[in-house]
C-alpha cells in the first residue's frame, strides 16, 4: 500500500458505532477503488477542446459601423 492509500484511508470516519475492523477494511478498499477508477478516467477523458459557442466567434459578421448617415432608410 502507498503512502498516499495511508493518507487516504486515514481521512476516512465511520460514524457508527457497530463498525467491525473487517467492515472498514472493505469499505476503506470499494471507496478507495472507486475513486482511483473515477480519477484515472478523469485524467485519460480527451480534452473537450473549444465549444461550439467559441469556435464560432470567427463567423461573426463585422461590428456594426454608426454615426451620420450610416443608418439610411432603403429607397422607396
């Protein structure tokens, strides 16, 4: 066991009173497991690059130019 599992398990409270040593030890062992499981699919998850929101600011029509004579009624 790492050093880091110590530290780990340590941090680990049981609230109860009716806790047997063998009752810890496994649920110490499912949380610590699950844990490892979640950080390590965490850390190979592909990055999520730009979101679409962000890619697409490069579309974005040119700023709206005002001032005098700039906002002219079509002909009619």
């Amino acid at each position: 066991m790492s050093d880091d599992t110590d530290d780990r398990a340590a941090a680990l409270r049981f609230e109860t009173r009716l806790v047997t040593p063998d009752d810890a030890a496994a649920v110490t062992a499912v949380l610590l497991g699950a844990l490892d499981e979640e950080s390590s699919a965490a850390a190979s998850a592909p990055d999520p690059g730009r979101s679409a929101w962000v890619r697409g600011d490069g579309a974005m029509r040119q700023p709206l130019v005002v001032g005098p004579g700039r906002w002219v009624r079509g002909g009619r």
